[in-house]
C-alpha cells in the first residue's frame, strides 16, 4: 500500500512538473459589424482581422524554452479563410507561422509573420494597427509602402516569408528587432513597364518578370524604448524590389488614461520607380480611456511626389462589455488623389458600427 501510495505521489509530482514545462494555447478574434463608405452599399464589415491562433512554449532547462505560433485568418460572415478583393489565395496560417527558441539571448524564430518594421509601428498608430478603414495602419503609417510586393496576388503585403526573425532582451528600455527573408520567388504577378501620363497616371515604373527573386535580401530593422509614461521607435527596411522606408514615432501619457502618439514615415522607391519615387507621411493620434470606454482620435498627411497630397481625420469609439468584448463604432474622411487625375482629389467618408470579442 505505501509503495502504492509513494507511486502515486511521485507520479503526481511528474505529471505536474510536465504540465508546468509544456504548454499550448488556442486563442483568436472574432470581429464583425456594419460599414458604408461613399458610394457603396452597406455591407457586413470588420474593424479587425478576425483570427484563430495555437501558441506554445516547452521549457528545455537553463532558461531556454522552443516556442511556436500559428494564426490562420478567416472571414466571420462567411466563414472562409481570409480574402482581399475578392481573391481567395492567402495562405492557411496567414497571420504568422513560426518556429524558434527564446533564452537570455532573446528571441530567433524562423518561418513567416509581421517584419520588425510592422510589428513595432503598431504601437503608435490610434487604432493599434487595426486594418479598418478608419485606421491609419494600411496607408499613411507605412507611407504606401509594402514590405512584401513580390508575393502572391491577394497575399498579405506586411510580412516577410522564408525570413529568420531576432528580438533582443530588453535592456534599460532598449529592444533590438530585426528580420532578414530569404531571396526567394514567391509566385508574385507580372508588373509591367509604365511611363507618366499626366492626365491618368502620374507614376512609372519599371517591368517585373511574374515569379521574380529579389535581387538581394529583404530586411527590417527596429529600435524601441520605454521608460514610464514615454515611448519612442526607429525603424529601416527595404523589400524585394529595393524599396526602402524609415520610420520614427513616439508616444507619450501624460495622465494615465491618456496616450498621445505620433510617427513620420519616408518611402524611397528610386530602384522601382520612374517617376514621382518619394513618399512622405505623419499620423497624430490620440486614446482616451473614459469610464467604460475608449475614445480613439487620429489625423494624418501623406504627400508623394507629385500627386495629390492624401488627409484623413478618423474619431472611434469603444464600449468594453467584459475584459474580452467591446462594442465599437468608428467615423472617417478621406481625401486622396483621384484614379481619374492624380492631380486632383476625391473625399470618402466611412462609418463601421460592430463588435468585437477575444477569445
């Protein structure tokens, strides 16, 4: 009976210590609601990527641990994975899909996810990198640019694949990000030669073959800090078609319910571009958390050369039912260069009203 019972025991204490050093989590988003921009129909939208995520950790001894992530993205009206403009050709786990280790060296992953560009501009955009129209994080924090053109049609164009991806250990407030893709043919379309026409379009470019390698490898590079009610961010990268973009932002609470935010963004495309290669973009932003919610406020430029200078004012609103769901309503205006005449402007006005829940 005691031999029974010491198993017992130390089996119990096996199975503990297992659990305790191998973990996995499901978690997700799921996000839908009722938007209308000018001239369209309302229509069954979403403020947020909605998502269905595995993450896990297995702690190997001496303060190293493997870790894991895999998100797949999905559409909540229809409940088919993730399209853009109507093309259905993402991949399964379009979110992230990555693999490494993590010790007091840090972090190195390998596989696909955000670059360290788009990963650390989130944190200083008003609605926290939020694709919705309302948002900032698609066009004017990023500048237009792309960190990924040479993927495949409809294919996310914020992240890297084949890419290895290093965090630093934060040191005084300081973190080191960086990512590096592999020169590597991802199925991307034909974009064929154009030259200026200054009544239709005021930009050129030259001819990229369908499935092209980039001519040397894509990388990202970012520099964070914080320290109390301040924040502060620097980032470089340059894709498969040598475009580069460098980025600064901040952000500041001068009470705690209050953060104020703001970034400069500058796209050189000289290595792609014909004509019209600069692009140059700022975001102010603001949350202010009330009560139960949270009242979200943004306005930004972005001016290319040459073309109309883009403006968007964005007011949003949150109202938290729980810790993991929310109610939402947003408003915006656009103006931006007409596709009929660059040279001159067309105004959008969008409102989403929607709900939001974590699970």
């Amino acid at each position: 009976m005691k031999k029974s019972l010491v198993a017992l025991a130390l089996f119990g204490a096996f199975a503990a210590t297992a659990q305790a050093q191998s973990s996995v989590q499901i978690y997700g988003t799921i996000d839908a609601g009722l938007g209308k921009a000018t001239g369209s129909t309302t229509a069954v939208t979403k403020r947020d990527n909605n998502k269905l995520g595995f993450k896990g950790t297995e702690d190997l001894g001496n303060g190293l641990k493997a870790i894991f992530q895999l998100e797949i993205r999905y559409e909540s009206d229809t409940g088919t994975v993730e399209n853009t403009s109507g093309i259905n050709s993402r991949p399964l786990f379009q979110g992230q899909s990555r693999v490494g280790l993590q010790g007091n060296f840090g972090t190195v992953r390998l596989g696909r996810g955000l670059t360290a560009f788009q990963e650390t501009s989130t944190g200083f955009e008003p609605w926290s990198g939020m694709p919705t129209p309302a948002g900032f994080q698609t066009d004017l924090t990023v500048a237009a640019y792309s960190s990924d053109p040479l993927s495949a049609p409809g294919n996310s164009k914020n992240r890297f694949s084949n890419a290895v991806f290093y965090n630093s250990p934060v040191i005084s407030g300081f973190q080191f990000n960086a990512t590096v893709a592999a020169k590597e043919a991802n199925n991307n379309a034909a974009v064929a030669a154009s030259v200026r026409n200054l009544t239709t379009n005021a930009t050129g470019n030259f001819a990229v073959a369908a499935n092209v390698a980039p001519a040397s490898n894509p990388y990202s590079v970012s520099a964070t800090y914080n320290y109390a009610q301040f924040a502060a961010m620097a980032a470089y990268e340059r894709n498969g078609l040598q475009a580069k973009l460098w980025s600064v932002g901040a952000s500041f609470n001068p009470i705690a319910e209050l953060k104020l935010m703001a970034s400069y963004q500058h796209q050189d495309d000289g290595n792609f571009k014909i004509v019209n290669t600069d692009t140059k973009s700022w975001v102010l932003g603001a949350n202010y958390d009330v009560g139960p919610g949270k009242i979200r406020a943004g306005y930004g430029q972005k001016t290319p050369d040459g073309v109309a200078k883009t403006k968007q004012a964005s007011l949003g609103y949150d109202y938290n039912l729980s810790k993991r769901t929310y109610l939402y309503a947003d408003i915006s205006n656009k103006k931006s260069a007409s596709a009929a005449n660059y040279n001159n402007t067309t105004s959008v006005s969008y409102i989403g009203l929607g709900v939001h829940h974590n699970f």
